[in-house]
C-alpha cells in the first residue's frame, strides 16, 4: 500500500506495520485534487490543479529514479484539463466522469465539467464516453473520497 501526499510529492508506503518514506521527489503542490490510482503497483496522478493552472496529464511514481514522472503518451490527451473527477480504475483502464475546470474565455470563471471517458493505460488511447452525463447526476464543487467495496461503489463528501 502507497500513501500520497495530496498535490504530489513524498511517497510512503506500509512494510510490515510501519509506515516507510521511500521517495526522493519534493512536494510538488501541483496536482491537488487528481485522480489518485494504482496501475501495475506503481502510483498515478491524473489531472489535479496547482500552480494557477488545472493539468490535463498523468505522472506516475517511478521506483527507480524515486521520483514522480510524466506518464507519455503517442498523442496529447483530449480531454479538457481538470481537477476533483470523480475516476475508478478496473484493469487497465481508468474511467473519468467530469470534474472542475476553467471555461475557454475566461480561466478565471471555474464550471462543472459532465464528460466521461476512459484512459487504456497500455495501448495510451483515450476513448470519449459521453460528452455529458445524465443531468440527474449531481457533479458538484466537492472532494470526493472514493472507494471500492466488493462491486459497490462507495463516494463520500469532504
């Protein structure tokens, strides 16, 4: 089990009931809010926000250097930039509903974003889902915790 610091940064991880810093990365306070999950026992972070700016791309914790990399892709990833999704990850996929970003004409102007797609994290493709929910799904400006409880899917509010 890894623990993340919210917006990137020092990596942890639980050997034996102690609790081990095992990072040489900073703290980064650049992808609060992301979408935080595991792909093939290595932590990810897709999208998030810091530095003024809402990102629209996936860093993962390489073992090797101890450091979060940019996870790359063949082409640019499509959707909007965002921050606060709601995700889940099964297999090799990592689905994304909406989440919180800025409108084109004004990066000042914060709106709801009602995509939803998937991310293969082998072939790197995403495919578009729906370009908007059922409006009766309420995708509000809260964080959400998220978890998976056998085949439930568990949201809480902060």
């Amino acid at each position: 089990s890894h623990f993340i610091l919210n917006g990137g940064g020092p990596v942890l991880k639980l050997n034996e009931n102690r609790i081990e810093r095992i990072d040489n990365s900073v703290e980064q306070r650049n992808q609060f809010g992301a979408a935080i999950f595991q792909h093939k026992n290595q932590p990810h972070m897709y999208g998030g926000y810091g530095f003024w700016e809402w990102k629209d791309y996936i860093t993962y914790y390489d073992p090797f250097s101890k450091q979060w990399e940019l996870c790359k892709f063949d082409t640019p990833l499509e959707p909007s930039p965002r921050w606060k999704p709601l995700f889940h990850k099964k297999n090799e996929f990592l689905y994304v509903l909406g989440g919180r970003s800025s409108i084109k004409e004004s990066r000042n102007t914060d709106t709801v974003l009602k995509d939803f797609f998937k991310i293969n994290l082998n072939t790197k493709k995403v495919e578009l889902i729906t370009e908007e929910v059922n409006s009766q799904i309420p995708l509000l400006s809260r964080m959400y915790i998220m978890f998976i409880l056998t085949s439930v899917l568990v949201l809480f509010m902060q």
